[in-house]
C-alpha cells in the first residue's frame, strides 16, 4: 500500500538539541542562546527551505523562525530563552519554489535569454500564494500583474529579486508538500545558577568557635561573611539529620565507636527522627530557616545533602520493613561496595512491592526542606537508586518549585551518570578528580561540551570531597591545590570545594587509599577559620575573576590552544554577549618551571592571524602584547598559571 505524503521531496534528520531522540528534554537556562539545527535536503537540485517552530509551554502561538543554510545541507537558527521552564519546538522543510524560479531567473536573465515564460511562471507562483493568503493578496496580485507585463524586463527582474517579494513569499508553502519532523523536542530552562554556581562544603557540626565543642547553625551563621569574601555563593551541607547510634563508626571508619564519637552523618536516623529531623546539637529547625534567610543575605544559598538511605535505628526500619531487604538470619542488609562495607548505612529496596509508597515518601523529604526554604539538594549515590523514580520525583518538584536545582553526586560508569542527567539532575559530579594530564582534560573538555552530552550532563567539577583526596593532591602538595583549583574553577562554570580541608592543604592520606585520614566524616574538627593560607588567597582571587567575567559563566564556551609543550594547557573562553575574553595557560607541572609557545585561536577572539592585542593578567596584574603566537613561563612555586583577560587594541 502506498503512504500518503509521497509528494514531499524534503528529507530531515539530526535534529538538534535532542536527547534520545526528544525522550528526555535539552537543558539551558535563562537569557542562554540556543542553536536550533537539523539537515534538511531534497532530491535533485532545487531549493529548499526551513523553519523552526517554537513556543514555550505556557503561549498558545508557535514562533516561527526561518533557519538558515550554512554548508552541507545544515541548517542552523538561534534564539535566546527568556522564561523558566519548558519550551518545545519542530522542525519543518519544503521545496523553496519561488527562490528556485528567483535563481534560474536571474542565469537567464544575465545570459540574455528571452524571459517573458519565465515572468509567467513567476507570476503564476504569485497568484497561487495570493489564493492561500488572502489578508496579503491584493499586494501579491499587484506584483503578479507587473510580472506578467514584459514591457521592462530589467524593472520585472528587480522586482522579482526584491526582499519585500521574498518575505511574504517564504511565508508561503503548500502544506501538502511540507515535510514536518515527526518529533517534537522540548527544552527546558532553568535558573542561572543550575549554570554557573559556586560551592564550598563544610561540616556545620565542626564550625564551634571553642575546640572540644559540637557546631551549630548559629556558629555557622558567624562564617557566612568569610564564605561571601571568598567569593561562594552555594554552601553545601553534609547531612544534618540525627545519626544513628547502632552501628555507629568510630573515628577513620572503625567498627568501634567510642562513647565521644559523633558518628557518620550519612548513617541517617536515630530515636529522635529520620530525614525530616535535625540533629538536635546543630540546633532547631528555626535556627535554620534562620541561616538560610541570613546566607540569602550574603548572596549564599544553603545547599542540603539528601541521602536516601537510613541507619539501622531509623525510624522507617520499624515503620516501613517492607522497604528494606531482610536476610536469612533476619538482619537487614547494610549497604556494600566490596570489598567496603557500611554496617551504619541501611539502603532502601527499590524493587520492594510497595515502591509506590516508598517512592511517594522520599519525594515528600525533598517537600519538607523546599517548604523550610531550601533550593539546592546534593544528592549522595543516586546511581544506587531507581533511574524511573529519579525522573518521576524531581519532574514533580520542579513542577511545582522549577528553581530546585538537584547535584547528582555520582562517581561511577559512564552511561549511569549520564542516564542521571537525562533524568532530570541540573548538575553533576564528573571524571575532572582523576583527569590530570593535558591530553585527558582535553578530551574529557571536549567530550561533555562538543557531543550531545552538552543539552543533559551540566558539570560540576569537584577536585576533592570528604571521600575522595585523590593522588594529585597527595604528591603535589599546596602546589597541586592551587593548579587543579584554577582549571576547575575556569575549565567548567559551575565547580565547589570539600573547603576547609582543601584551603589548609590537608592531603594526608588514609594508608594506600585514595581518602582522608582522620576524616571529618566520623569526627569534629577544629578549624582556624582566621588562618591565612596561600591557597586560601589564590581561591578569593579566583573566585572574583569569575564573578568579573562573564566568560567563566558558561561551560560550554571553551576553545583549546595549542601549546608546544604537554605540560602546558591554555585554553580560550569567550562570552559573546559582552565580548568579554579569556587566555588561560596552567602549568600541569606541580614541581618545575615549565615553558611553551601558545598559538591562540584567533578567530575565537573576534581578530585576524596577523593582529596583536593587550592581555592583562588579572592574577598578577601583569600586562603583554600578545599576538597569534606567544611564549610563556610559569613556575608552580609562584603562581602555576595565567589567567589573561584580552584588552584588544
């Protein structure tokens, strides 16, 4: 049997941003340009056209937006999002009648051959649109009628080729012989932050001003002013909750915990309350709708850690069974990562019979601290957790809250992070903890923002958290710090911190493992929150430099230069919107002075090969005239890289 629609010559494919082929939406977030792109090609050679149909959830209207042609049947078109929430937008083709009568018109026409058919058929194109257009057609019909008299060809060629023709023209288009792509994709938009933030983590329990005693919110409250001056704007919480006392871990992980060990704050739960109760020495709840109306103060947003999992004397054990696996013996199973083992930490079932139930309760904790003021989760382990119930709960608090924004911290294969983007996270941990040499940030850079990992995976680079100090900071010292802390925090637009530890320069390891000793995790610290540190000073710097340049606030937006040297990288940012540019050439050598020459890509920079320029190095203050080519020397025991900021001439 024959299908119908065999009269459309339009062929689309590469349909872009799609995410599985439009099953999950492309992100962006407000006031961020977006390319709209497909193929679009015909039979033969005659023209074609197309469009981009756009509206945002909310409008009744479609938007149209031509798209234009830019090499190899790709067809591109831009628009900025200026709403929160979700857009949807197609794809539409057809045979370009007219602009192909226009181009065979004008051959003839310069070749000087008689026209008079050809202004016939011109105007016959005419009458056919001004039939299908009636609120326009006693213009087209004037300007048919003047084709059709041939009295002054040159008049009737200019007129054929005139834009005022051509607009209402490419308005015009049998939707007989229209080709629409089958799918229609969404987008959605987000809020600036799911972009660009900021992050510094500490523990609220080890914030007292006195050694010996527990933190609390109000002692928090006292270090907002120092995380604003260093230039956070997201201060991420460990879990506050009452930890449980059955299992409890003993300081550096031990099975043994004495009567003054706090215990862990991911072993959630205890006598006192579960997810939705907070550990009675950080203080009341009050206390902490406090903090965060006085971190807003200060530009902070409070990001809270959710752990969906529940220490051996949680509530929900007694309440809920059902939600656990129970073994032979009767014991519940503890969570494992062999050859780990968190005899503290219960996991929930998600393949329990009465998922609905569970999945129903875990989505009202996320209720409860969005209701306290909360808008920014850190979420440990998702990838041990049900994908579908990801998708179903943060789809329907941000429903309800579109501002949430939801980290996924999940160091683990490849496509499990990425199906936890699609899902719905706005942030993700990523691979950057272990990508060291040029070549690996390279790629790694190049992967997440030239493939389609750029419209589902935001990145969040971390370069250490409370589980992992990894070898870069064990060998290399104060030096590593500040050289992994400037490409994090230039390299991707959103990048945080496990804080006091990395600004002291802690890096002693716990034996061979990749992870603190006497981690922070299973005890109080004591910090000298007054304590000046070199790496301390190099993080405000950066973090100002961010603030300044509205080319750090894009991830997405980074060019590689090349450099003569493996232990050098530089790289070019750019924001288009304000023209604002950056050079920045690290120094991956954490021991010895390295040198290169660094070709810029200069069309990046808006500037011909042979053009020179004024960089200004806004970590030294320090001016160059640059060129195409360039020389540099950085030692790591100085300052291991430049940050250039481009003053063109």
């Amino acid at each position: 049997m024959i299908q119908p629609g065999g009269n459309r010559r339009v062929i689309i494919t590469n349909v872009s941003p799609s995410v599985e082929g439009g099953l999950f939406p492309a992100k962006a977030v407000v006031n961020e340009t977006i390319t709209l792109s497909a193929d679009v090609f015909g039979d033969g050679h005659d023209e074609i056209a197309a469009s981009a149909f756009i509206k945002h959830k909310s409008d009744t209207q479609w938007t149209e937006l031509p798209m234009q042609f830019m090499v190899n049947d790709h067809w591109q078109i831009t628009f900025r999002a200026e709403k929160l929430g979700f857009y949807e937008f197609r794809i539409e083709g057809w045979e370009d009648h007219y602009t192909n009568w226009k181009k065979g018109l004008k051959k003839k026409y310069a070749a000087g051959q008689d026209i008079a058919v050809e202004l016939q058929i011109g105007a016959n194109l005419l009458k056919e649109a001004a039939a299908a257009m009636p609120a326009q057609s006693k213009q087209i019909l004037q300007w048919a009628n003047q084709l059709a008299q041939t009295t002054n060809p040159e008049e009737n060629v200019t007129l054929a080729l005139s834009d005022d023709i051509a607009k209402v023209m490419y308005q015009y288009r049998n939707p007989e012989l229209v080709t629409v792509y089958p799918t229609t994709f969404t987008i959605e938009v987000e809020r600036t932050k799911a972009a660009y933030s900021t992050w510094y983590e500490l523990f609220p329990r080890s914030t007292a001003s006195e050694p010996g005693k527990h933190g609390t919110f109000k002692d928090v409250a006292k270090l907002l002013p120092r995380v604003a001056k260093m230039g956070f704007d997201t201060l991420y919480f460990p879990p506050i909750h009452p930890i449980g006392e059955k299992n409890r871990k003993g300081r550096n992980n031990s099975l043994t915990a004495g009567p003054e060990d706090p215990g862990s704050p991911w072993a959630i739960g205890n006598r006192l309350g579960g997810h939705k109760a907070i550990h009675p020495e950080l203080g009341t709840l009050e206390d902490f709708k406090a903090l965060i109306v006085e971190a807003e103060q200060h530009g902070i947003e409070i990001a809270m850690d959710i752990a969906y999992q529940c220490a051996p004397d949680h509530p929900y054990v007694k309440s809920n069974p059902q939600w656990f696996i129970w073994r032979p013996d009767g014991t519940v199973q503890y969570a494992e990562n062999p050859p780990k083992k968190y005899e503290d930490i219960l996991p929930f079932n998600f393949e329990t019979d009465d998922w609905e139930n569970l999945w129903k309760e875990l989505k009202s904790v996320i209720d409860y601290w969005v209701d306290a003021g909360i808008r920014v989760f850190r979420i440990d382990n998702p990838h041990t957790k049900a994908f579908r119930f990801w998708q179903w709960m943060i789809g329907e608090v941000r429903v309800k809250t579109p501002e949430v924004i939801f980290l996924a911290e999940a160091f683990t294969r490849p496509r499990v992070m990425e199906r936890l983007g699609k899902a719905g996270f706005n942030q993700s941990y990523t691979y950057f903890t272990w990508r060291n040499t040029k070549q690996e940030l390279e790629e790694y850079m190049t992967e997440l923002t030239k493939t389609e990992m750029r419209y589902f995976y935001r990145p969040n680079f971390w370069p250490n958290t409370p589980d992992i100090l990894p070898p870069a900071l064990i060998k290399g010292g104060e030096n590593a710090h500040i050289t992994r802390l400037i490409l994090a925090a230039t390299l991707s637009s959103s990048y945080g911190l496990y804080g006091p530890v990395y600004e002291f320069g802690i890096n002693a390891p716990h034996g061979a493992k990749e992870e603190y000793v006497d981690n922070e995790k299973y005890e109080i610290k004591h910090w000298d929150w007054s304590a000046y540190t070199r790496i301390g000073e190099v993080i405000t710097r950066v973090n100002r430099i961010r603030k300044q340049n509205p080319a750090l606030h894009s991830t997405w937006n980074v060019e590689f230069a090349e450099t003569t040297n493996d232990q050098i990288i530089s790289y070019v940012k750019t924001d288009e919107d304000t023209g604002n540019s950056l050079i920045v050439v690290v120094n991956l050598d954490v021991f010895n002075t390295q040198s290169a020459q660094v070709k810029i890509p200069m069309p990046k920079l808006g500037l011909d090969y042979a053009d020179t320029y004024v960089v200004r190095d806004l970590l030294s203050g320090s001016k160059y005239t640059w060129g195409e080519f360039n020389f540099v020397e950085l030692n790591p025991y100085q300052m291991p890289a430049h940050i250039f900021k481009v003053e063109k001439q």
